[in-house]
C-alpha cells in the first residue's frame, strides 16, 4: 500500500515537475519532528529531558547508589521526619514528572538523620 502511494506520489510530481524531472527539496514527513526547546530531536534515540536532548540510554545519579534513566524515570526526594528517601517514578508519556501520582518504579535510599548529634539507639 505505501508502495503504490508513492509511486502514485513520484508520477504525478513527474507530470507536473518542468523538463528536468521531479526534484526532491527536503525530506517528506509525515507529522512534524518533535522539539525540544528549539532544537528537534529523533525519538528513536534520544529524549528531552528539561529543555535538554539526551540519548535514551543516559543515567543520572538520584542519590549515591542509585541511578535512574532520565527518558523514562525522575527522581524524588522526599523527606518524613527523620527519614529522608529517594523514589524514582516513571515518567508518564505527555505529562510532567509529579512525585506524587507517578506510579512508582522503586526506593533507592533511606539516610536517618537523627536530630542529636548523639543516637538514642546507644544509651
């Protein structure tokens, strides 16, 4: 079927082109590149990731100790007390990253910070 389209494409460019025969200007897209900033990227392998195009295989570091890929998870830090962790969510196509209804891919650190310089856990 695309094979026919684009004969049908090629002959009637040909009828209508002048004595030289049909000439291609540019690449024929069927919907528009997508953006990122100014700039446009190609989805097969890369990502934008705030206004910055990054391959899809790019990692960035959350906390120490654990890694996530920016083209598919964000990093959330979240603090509940004493207790602050790192929860890496998935990315929902289309929406902006939200800590909070991304559903979740998995927590990467617990660091206790005691409010003493000395642990009660000892005494």
């Amino acid at each position: 079927m695309l094979l026919r389209i684009f004969v049908s494409v090629f002959i009637v460019g040909l009828l209508r082109s002048d004595s030289e025969g049909f000439t291609v200007t540019g690449p024929w897209l069927c919907q528009p590149a997508p953006r990122c900033g100014d700039q446009t990227y190609n989805p097969l392998e890369q990502c934008c990731d705030n206004d910055t195009i990054l391959p899809l295989n790019a990692t960035q570091l959350c906390v120490p100790n654990c890694i996530f890929y920016p083209c598919f998870q964000h990093c959330c830090l979240e603090s509940q007390g004493s207790q602050n962790q790192a929860v890496v969510t998935f990315k929902v196509p289309g929406m902006k990253p939200d800590c909070r209804s991304s559903p979740i891919s998995r927590i990467c650190a617990q660091e206790h910070h005691p409010t003493s310089p000395w642990r009660s856990d000892f005494i």
